[in-house]
C-alpha cells in the first residue's frame, strides 16, 4: 500500500491538539536529554522527524512545511512531545510586545545610510 500518508493514521485518529494554547507560531525545541519514555509509549515516525527537525527553534508552521504536513497534524504531534517533556514550548509574543513595523523601517535607512 504505498499511497499518501493519512494523517489520521499519524495522529491515532485525533483532530485537535492536548494543548490548545499551541499556536502555529509558538517556538519548538527538541531537549538536549529528554526524559525516558515511558513503556507503553511509542513514538511513530512523524514524531522521531519533528525531534530531529527541532535541534534548533522552529515555529510549528515552520515543522509543517518541512514535513509536508498540515498544520493540524503538526499541531497534534507537537502536543503529544510536549506532554511527554521530549520538546520545549515557547509561546508566540504578544502583539504589545513586537516592534513597530515603522520602527524597524527607521532602523533599516539608518543601516543602509551607515554604508
């Protein structure tokens, strides 16, 4: 049966993620020494690419587009790692916090004119 992967298949039948504050621009990084899995855990072979995918930070869009997933899936997979402790989780930054587009605009004429 060689044919596309279904993503139900990868994700045991489930749609939606354990953690739902997983934003597709929240930050993934694999742990250097995650902990041990417990017996009964497997982990398929989506999951084993999202850890080697991870080394450094990605967004969870970022995971998808490499792996050629949707979104959703990614979103699932992620989950399940992060609720075994196999992968660190940072949250998007808040809208108050990033910069104005104007701002970097000014500091990027001011590069250019360093020249």
């Amino acid at each position: 049966m060689n044919g596309p992967v279904r993503p139900y298949v990868i994700t045991g039948g489930r749609s939606r993620p354990t953690r739902p504050d997983l934003a597709i621009e929240s930050l993934v990084s694999a742990l250097s020494e995650p902990p041990a899995l417990p017996e009964h855990v497997l982990l398929n072979r989506e999951h084993r690419r999202i850890l080697g995918l991870c080394h450094s930070l990605l967004s969870v869009a970022e995971v998808a587009a490499h792996l050629g997933l949707p979104l959703g899936v990614v979103k699932v997979l992620v989950g399940d790692l992060w609720d075994l402790g196999a992968v660190q989780v940072l949250p998007p930054v808040p809208q108050a916090e990033r910069l104005p587009t104007t701002l970097l605009e000014e500091v990027l004429v001011g590069l250019r004119q360093l020249r």
